[in-house]
C-alpha cells in the first residue's frame, strides 16, 4: 500500500515505496515556504529509500515554476533532480511527429477545411449544407472542436490503455439515445478523425523512461498526463512520490488566519473598477511589493487598466498575450482583403488605402490624393467602387484609384480556388504593394501574422498543412472568412519593455509563483465563478464517461487556484456592486473566502484606496458665443442664409469656419439618393423633351430611358435601389397626368439645373459690395401669369404646407426669388415646391407673394450680415427643431449649457 505522510520531516528511513506528501494549510506554507519544503522533503524521501538524485525527476505544474523548484534545490547544496514539466521533459526527448493529410493538425483554422473535406463524404451534412449553409458552418466548428478535444484527451492517456479509450468512447456514444441525430453523427466522425491519427504525441516516450524515481508535485488540481505516468511507473516497480500543494478554500485557515495583506473593494462600476486597479498596483509596488501579478479575468477591463498603468511608465509583461486580429498588422490585412471583394463598399476602399499597406499607392497618387478622392466620393454619394470613374477624378486622385484597382487585381479571382492559389494571390499583392517588408518591421504582430497566413514560411513536404493548403476549395469570401478565422486563433504576446513590475497573467498561473502581490479585478459573480464550457457536442454526462473535464471538475480546480492566492504576501480582490441598473454579487469563491475567515474569528479587511481626492472648482459652461472679427463669407447659398437665420453659431461653424460633417458611404440606397436621382431623371426627361430628341419616343418611354440612364450614371444597383424602383413605377403615370394638365393650362418648362449667382447689395452697400447670393434652381417654366420657380422635393405635404403657411420662414424658395428677380426679366414670378411622391398624387404647394417675402428677407439679411461686420457676436439659440439634428451640436458644447433643455 502506498504510504502517507504529512509531518515536516519525514522518518530517517522509509521502505521503496512510493509515498504522499501534503502542503495543506497557513500561514506557514507560503508560496516561498512550499519550495524549500518541496525541496527538503524530496531529497529526505529519495535519501531514505537510497535513490540517486541525478537520475530522478521531478514533474511540476507548468514552466514558470522550474526557476523557484531549482533555487530551492541549490539552498540544499545538494545532487538535484531533473527538474521538469511533463511537455519540457517530452520535448527534450524529441519532437512530435508532424501531422499528416487528414490528420488533426491543431490548427482551427485549417482543421476546420479538412473537416469540410470530411463531410463532404457524408450524405447528411451535403444534405444540411444544401439546406441551411449556416447550420453546416456551424456543425463543422463544433467537429473541429470536439475532435481537438479528444484528440488532446488521448494524449494523456498510457499508450497502452489509449486503445481502451476509443473503444470506451465508441461505446459511450452508442448508448446516447433520444433526439439530437446531427450532434451524435457529428460526434461520431469526430471520435474516429481523432481516433484515425495513429502518431505516437511526443509524451508518450516519458512511459518509457526508467529513472531512479518520479517525483511529482501537484498544485491547482489533478495532472492527467502525471497520473497516468505515475501510475505506469508503479505498476512497473519505479518508486513515485507525490507532493501536493492543494489548498482547500474552505478550510484554508484551519491552521491560523493568513499573515499576508488580504483585503477587498466593491467598485461603483466599469471605469471606477479599472481606476481602483490600477491604483492598487501603483500602490503594491510603492511599497516595494514586486512584481505585481495582474490577473487577466476580463480582457475588456484589462485593456483598460493597461492603458493606465501604462502612462506611468511601468514595465509590464503579458503572459495571456492578445489575440492576434486585434493587431494593427492584422486589421491593416483585413482591411485589404475587404476592399479586394467583388461586393466591396467604397468605404471599405478608403479604410484600406488610409492603412500603411496602402502607402506606396498614396506616394503614387500625390501627397492630397486621397483626402480629395474621399471627398469627390462623399459629395457625389457614390457607394460602390463600380460608380467611382477615373475620369470623372482630379488627376492626383485618378492615378491613386487607377493604381489601387491595378494592386488588388490579383486577388480578384473568379469562382472557388485552391487555398495555397489565394495565399500565392495574396503574398503577390503585398509584394506590388512593398507590404510584405511593411509587415515584417511591423514590431507589434507583423512577422506573426505573415506566418500563421503561411506568407513568410511553406508548410513541411507532406504534412496536413500541405493537404489542406493544395485541395481544400474556397471562394473569395470564405477565403477572408479563413484569414479572419486564422487571426482570430493567432496570439501576440508583446516583448517586455524594461524591469519587470506587473504580470499580466490568468489565475491559474499565479499559483506557486514569487510575486510581492496579487491584484484580481473582477472578483464578483459574472466574472470570477463561471467555468469555460465543454465541446457543445460532449455534455457533462458524456464527458464523464469518456474522461475529460466537467463543469464540476473545472468549478473545483477554480477554487483550488483561487486558494493558491492566500499563499501570496498580499492580495487585492475587487468587483464591481452593479452591472448597469442590475445589483452584481460577490463570486462564490469569494464568499468561501469570507465564510472561511469568519471560521477563524476574522474577517476580510476592506481596501484602502489610496488615490488623492482633489477638490475641483463647478465651472457651468455658458452659452456659446462665436466672434468673427468682422469677417464675411465670399457668397451665400440658401442653406447658409437659413443657418444664419436658424441660429448664429451654426452659421458661424459652418459657413464660416467651412466645417462639414462627411457623409456616410452607405451601400444600402436611402430616401436622399432616390430623390437626387429623382431630380437627375426629370432634368434629362425635360431637357431632352424640349431638344427633341428621339421623336419617335412617347414620354413614358422617354421617362423610363432618364430612369435607367440616371441609374447607370450614379452607379445605383437595381436591386438595392428596387424598393425605389417600385415607387418610380407609381409615379410615373401621375407625374405624366399632372404634367399634361398643367401645358394644358400654357404653363411650359422652359430650364432646368439653373445655376445663378448675384449681388444683391452692389452699388447699395459698400460693405456687402462683393457678397453674392448663389443657388442651383430645379427648374424654371413659364406660364401666362409669368416665370415659375419649381423646386423638386420628396418629403411630405404636411411638412411643407407648414413651411410656407408662415411665408416669412420659407427661406430657400425666398433666395431663390432673389436670384431669379435679379435677372432682368420684368416678368411676374411665382414660386412653388413641387411634391413629387406624395400617395395622393403630384402636389404643388405654392408661396404666395415670394417676391414680397424675398424683399423682406433681404432686408434682414442686410442687417444680420452688417452686425457680423461691426463684430457682433454669434450665439448660439440653443432652440427648436435646428438644434435637434445640428452637427454642430458636440461643438456649441450645447449639452453641457447650465439649465439648458434636454
């Protein structure tokens, strides 16, 4: 039977036999006492069994702990162990042997096409892939899932019991009864693709080691591997010792409350939390307690913590590293690979060429290239790289679109491709582009995104990589859905900058390590206390019958690595009370903690925080209020004599300052691109008619032509713009109704796109001498009463029946009556909108007496612009309507007015 002991020392002389040490209690056994005393009691054991140090090992938990095991060792002054981890000591035998075509290679990404592959053989997953793609997308991630776990279970195993665990597992699954046909067939192909991989992993060549002795210390739960290599060597009459160093949380201070600083803080909410941890840091390390371990429970917020420890200087290290696409090399990447889709957007393309790959193409085009590109395209709301024309460009521009379509072209392949053609398509762009030297001096991820896309580095000759690579079938899309797929699996772990201070690091790599203190963020319910779910087709059950970790398998080593925190000098658990307007408790494993202090007569002590309050001065912003030093525009269009007259401030920013918010590139046609081209379609329909050109035609003919020519001209896909296309279909008969009934009436178009520019103050007012009015009226007709200004308009009746029911706030058709009565014609003018897609037909809706209203206006407007001469403020109105949707809004600071109106 073999013997347990848990006294300091052990006996002088004990049987070969294998033997069990435990380290279970405080405060004596700290993190830097259990090393001397893994030490001490090791050499005591293989001393009294007579066994040679130097040809013992040694197995600990994982890398981090060789350096204090071998410190440890040297105190003794004695012959020591091969001290090791089970993969170290593997690896030092030899290497794995690479994976083959069709084996599991690891890799998510690629194993994820072999499965596909794999499928295909399956008439019910090409039967779920005709029928739902998605589903079958899904069913394979969840194969590649459960096949990796499987696959990595068997290496745990004894080579000789590893064939008792298939046939284990295929029994397992032949009991599974009830619904859920897919997730058992699906499980089945993975339990055999696993089971097919016939390589001997690396760690079996430790069951054939014979060394003096195994020795092995046990800390944060069960080893699989170390067991089963444990248990063979016994069987085999090798002498085994294990060491374990497993805390019970419970009963943790059954020997004596901790002498360690221990102490908790409940936080008000996300940034309060980040803020208290960081000071927490700063605060351990000010008191000499380094390094600090950082534990990485919610990537989120360490992010943010980072940032501010980062301003401080401190050198910190990331054990937990980032995912590789969260990478500035990596998103530059996506960037490309967006832009280069045949359903690309043109925001897609400017987010690419504003990307460093894209700077040789921007020296191309000219230092200015871009920004006036960006800008033609905003103003001309094209959406789609197939409306943006060369032509139709400022030189500088042109060549930079003309060299950007040249670049991607490689990679504008047509139908499915062998996965190594698009990475040759890839690797041959970025080579057009000088990206790939780019990439490569890209310190923060370059080079690692280079290799995991296999563009830096060709896969072994004969490996599953190289299977994959040449006959795995993708489109362009489920290509980049790869590369994202490969990123997303990818990690960067950044270099150390500096002295070592703060270790970022998970939970269950702080265990048995010399930090000075431990900080946890996230000690509540939702963060600390929830386990990592199984594979999706292995459920508790199952999983227990084949052997892999359960939800209460991973729950109990969650506590004993929580427990393994008390060993520290000192530890900072803080949580937040709240999550938003939801009350957020404590974790369970922190109320173990606070029940099993109580057990002992203590309590856990509440953080001091050690910020510094300073008291900050109220100071309410006032209302703003913009001086111009008399400075005047050169011209006025309507839209800025309506700003001005809207509110001071809003004209002063845009108008005076030329401030403009950039229009958004929407793929998606809205109700503003229907009405432009709307206007473009009765321009070339009356300009046409009035020409007469193409006779033969009838005027819905003729109309429908304009329809589809405007189409093509502002590069709208018929099939976005259908909803619209539906409503030009009622529209068209009405629109011709109404047209015929009004030259019935002698009313004739006679211009369109009419533009006009005047002064109005010339030769009247010294000051406003140069200042001109200018506008683009939609159309011009006459009529036996006189001219008649017409403006197009798709918005709702209601909406300008109230516009001109109060003549004096119309504005634009009061401008534009200006502008027209300055054109020397002695005719009487009338104005009007015209509703074009009201439901109950064309509606004109006219301004009375315009020429009346344009007078009165302009009159003000001489005043108005007068007052901005002398130097007058502009304030802001803060009022109605104008001040809801102005984007100017974030600039008059309206929000933060004192007493002002939500």
């Amino acid at each position: 039977m073999p013997r347990t002991t848990s006294a300091p020392d052990l006996p002088p002389s004990l049987p070969r036999a294998t033997a069990t040490v435990d380290f279970p209690l405080l405060p004596a056994h700290t993190s830097a006492a259990i090393w001397d005393g893994v030490a001490r009691r090791a050499a005591q054991w293989l001393e009294a069994n007579g066994l040679a140090a130097r040809d013992a090992v040694l197995l600990l938990p994982f890398a981090q702990h060789l350096q204090p095991a071998r410190l440890a060792w040297m105190k003794l002054s004695r012959w020591q162990p091969r001290i090791e981890t089970t993969r170290s000591l593997a690896s030092a035998l030899g290497p794995s042997p690479l994976p083959q075509a069709r084996q599991i290679t690891g890799d998510a990404a690629i194993d994820a096409l072999a499965a596909r592959a794999l499928l295909r053989s399956q008439s019910w997953a090409e039967a779920l892939r005709e029928q739902d793609p998605r589903a079958h997308d899904a069913a394979v991630l969840r194969l590649v899932e459960s096949a990796h776990a499987l696959a990595r279970e068997a290496t745990l195993r004894d080579p000789a019991r590893r064939a008792a665990f298939w046939d284990d597992g295929r029994l397992a699954l032949a009991q599974q009864g009830g619904v859920g046909h897919l997730e058992r067939a699906l499980l089945a192909v993975a339990l055999e693709w696993a089971a097919a991989d016939g390589r001997a992993p690396a760690t079996d060549a430790l069951f054939h080691l014979r060394p003096s002795a195994w020795l092995h210390l046990q800390c944060g739960g069960p080893d699989a591997l170390a067991e089963a290599l444990l248990a063979s060597a016994e069987a085999a009459g090798i002498p085994c010792l294990r060491l374990n160093a497993d805390l019970p949380l419970d009963t943790a201070f059954d020997g004596g409350a901790p002498v360690g600083r221990l102490e908790q803080a409940v936080c008000e909410d996300f940034e309060d939390l980040a803020q208290c941890s960081a000071a927490s840091v700063l605060d351990h390390l000010q008191a000499g307690r380094a390094p600090v371990a950082l534990i990485a429970q919610d990537r989120v917020l360490l992010r943010r913590v980072r940032a501010l420890l980062e301003r401080q200087g401190l050198g910190i290290k990331d054990e937990t590293g980032w995912t590789l696409a969260t990478t500035a090399p990596a998103a530059q990447l996506m960037a490309l690979l967006r832009a280069a889709r045949r359903e690309a957007t043109v925001d897609e393309w400017l987010a690419w060429l504003k990307t460093p790959l894209a700077a040789s193409l921007r020296e191309h085009g000219g230092s200015a290239s871009l920004s006036a590109l960006e800008g033609h395209c905003r103003k001309r709301g094209w959406s789609s790289p197939q409306a943006v024309r060369a032509e139709r460009l400022p030189a500088g521009s042109a060549r930079l679109w003309t060299a950007a379509r040249e670049a991607l072209a490689p990679l504008q392949l047509r139908g499915a491709q062998a996965l190594e053609q698009w990475i040759a398509a890839l690797t041959q762009t970025l080579q057009q582009l000088g990206a790939d030297e780019q990439l490569k001096r890209q310190p923060a991820g370059g080079p690692q995104v280079l290799d995991a896309l296999w563009l830096s580095k060709t896969p072994w000759p004969g490996s599953g990589h190289e299977a994959v690579l040449r006959e795995a079938q993708l489109s362009a899309a489920e290509f980049v859905d790869w590369v994202s797929q490969t990123l997303e699996a990818g990690e960067y772990k950044p270099p150390l900058e500096g002295g070592l201070q703060v270790m970022i690091t998970p939970l269950a790599r702080t265990m048995l390590r010399p930090f000075g203190a431990i900080v946890l963020p996230g000690a509540d319910a939702a963060t600390l206390g929830p386990v990592p779910p199984g594979p999706a087709l292995i459920g508790d059950g199952l999983a227990r019958q084949l052997g892999l970790p359960t939800a209460e398998d991973k729950r109990q080593a969650l506590a004993w690595q929580f427990a393994q925190l008390l060993r520290a000098p000192a530890v900072t658990l803080l949580r937040r009370g709240h999550l938003g307007s939801e009350p957020l408790a404590a974790s369970p494993l922190l109320e173990r903690l606070e029940l099993a202090l109580r057990a002992v007569g203590a309590s856990l002590p509440a953080w001091r925080d050690p910020r510094i309050e300073v008291a900050v001065q109220a100071a309410p912003a006032d209302r703003a209020a913009a001086r111009a030093g008399g400075r005047l525009p050169a011209a006025l269009s309507a839209s800025a004599v309506e700003a001005l007259r809207q509110c001071p401030y809003q004209f002063f920013a845009r108008v005076l300052l030329g401030l403009r918010e950039a229009n958004e590139l929407e793929v998606q046609a809205d109700k503003r691109d229907y009405g432009t081209w709307l206007h473009a379609v009765l321009h070339q329909f009356h300009t046409e008619r009035v020409e007469g050109l193409d006779p033969a035609l009838d005027d819905a003919a003729r109309l429908q032509r304009a329809a589809q020519d405007q189409m093509r001209e502002l590069g709208l896909a018929p099939a976005e713009f259908l909803p619209y296309s539906a409503s030009f279909a009622r529209f068209l008969p009405a629109y011709l109704d109404w047209l015929a009934e009004r030259e019935s009436e002698g009313q004739r178009f006679e211009r369109g796109e009419v533009d006009r520019r005047v002064r109005p103050w010339a030769g009247i007012e010294p000051a406003l001498e140069d200042l001109a009015l200018l506008g683009r009226i939609d159309r011009v007709d006459g009529s036996p009463e006189g001219q008649l200004l017409v403006d197009y308009k798709t918005g709702s009746v209601k909406g300008l029946k109230d516009k001109v029911a109060n003549p004096l706030e119309d504005t634009q058709l009061a401008v534009y009556a200006v502008l027209m009565g300055h054109s020397g014609s002695n005719a009487p003018l009338r104005a009007q909108y015209l509703a074009l897609d009201d439901s109950k037909g064309i509606t004109p809706i006219e301004h009375e007496d315009v020429a009346t209203t344009a007078a009165v206006m302009l009159d003000g407007l001489r005043g108005d612009l007068m007052a901005i001469h002398a130097g007058d403020p502009l304030p802001a109105l803060g009022e109605g309507v104008a001040c809801a949707y102005c984007e100017m809004r974030g600039l008059c600071r309206r929000d933060d007015w004192e007493g002002a109106a939500p």
